[in-house]
C-alpha cells in the first residue's frame, strides 16, 4: 500500500480497535462482516471503483455504503466501511486489502482477549488460488 492508503489504514485500525473494546461487540460477527464485504468488493470492480473515486464526495460514497449493507451485515460494519470510504486510497485495490486485513485483526483480537491465540495463530492459512489477489 502507498502513502494515502497505510494512513487511511492506520486510522481504520484505531476505529476498529476502539470498537472491539467496547462492550457488547460481537468480534466473531464484525470479522465475518469484514470478510463479506472484502469479498462483495473483490467480485465488483465497479462498486469498489464507486467507493474509491476521489472525486465523488466521501458522505455519498459512505451513503452507498448504508444503502447496501445495511441490515446483512452487523451496523458496526457498516459504519466502519462507511468510515473507511470516506478516506482516501492511492489504488481501488487497497480498499478491500484492508477491509480484509481489518477481518484478520478482529480474529486475532478475539482470539487474546479469550485466550486462544496460539491455537489461531497454529492453523494453517488457506492461500487463494493461483491468479487470486
């Protein structure tokens, strides 16, 4: 990632981490919700274009974000993601790279705070196939 994008990066780390020490977060529904949308931004280049383009506004991009996830995955997502499109990104390919990455801090977030992090860290990581990422 260059420049804009490890900012916009670091900043969406601070958000998640403050979210995931509130109480009443569901980790393990944030993390799923991450990697959903990571995946929903991985199959359309056309949405991921939309919510990257530096010359739309960021409240209308984090509109389009509300509109489409909200109520399939948990609110808390959706205003990350929303928050997160707000920002800005040096290539559209970074922001699921780091809606991706934010799922996998989660994980590993959860897996300290209930004390199984190194049977998560243990498991093998699935790769994608060849001609993937």
């Amino acid at each position: 990632m260059q420049g804009a994008s490890r900012g916009s990066l670091a900043s969406a780390r601070e958000r998640l981490r403050a979210l995931l020490a509130g109480t009443g977060s569901d980790h393990a529904a944030v993390a799923d919700g991450l990697f959903a949308v990571a995946d929903l931004l991985d199959a359309n280049v056309s949405l991921r274009r939309a919510l990257t383009d530096p010359s739309s506004e960021g409240e209308q991009k984090a509109s389009i974000v509300q509109r489409l996830l909200s109520g399939k995955v948990p609110s808390e997502v959706v205003d990350l993601v929303a928050g997160l499109v707000r920002d800005r990104w040096a290539r559209t390919r970074d922001l699921p790279d780091a809606i991706d990455t934010l799922g996998a801090d989660t994980v590993l977030s959860d897996a300290e705070a209930t004390g199984r992090l190194d049977a998560v860290e243990d498991e093998p990581v699935p790769l994608p196939p060849h001609g993937d990422r």
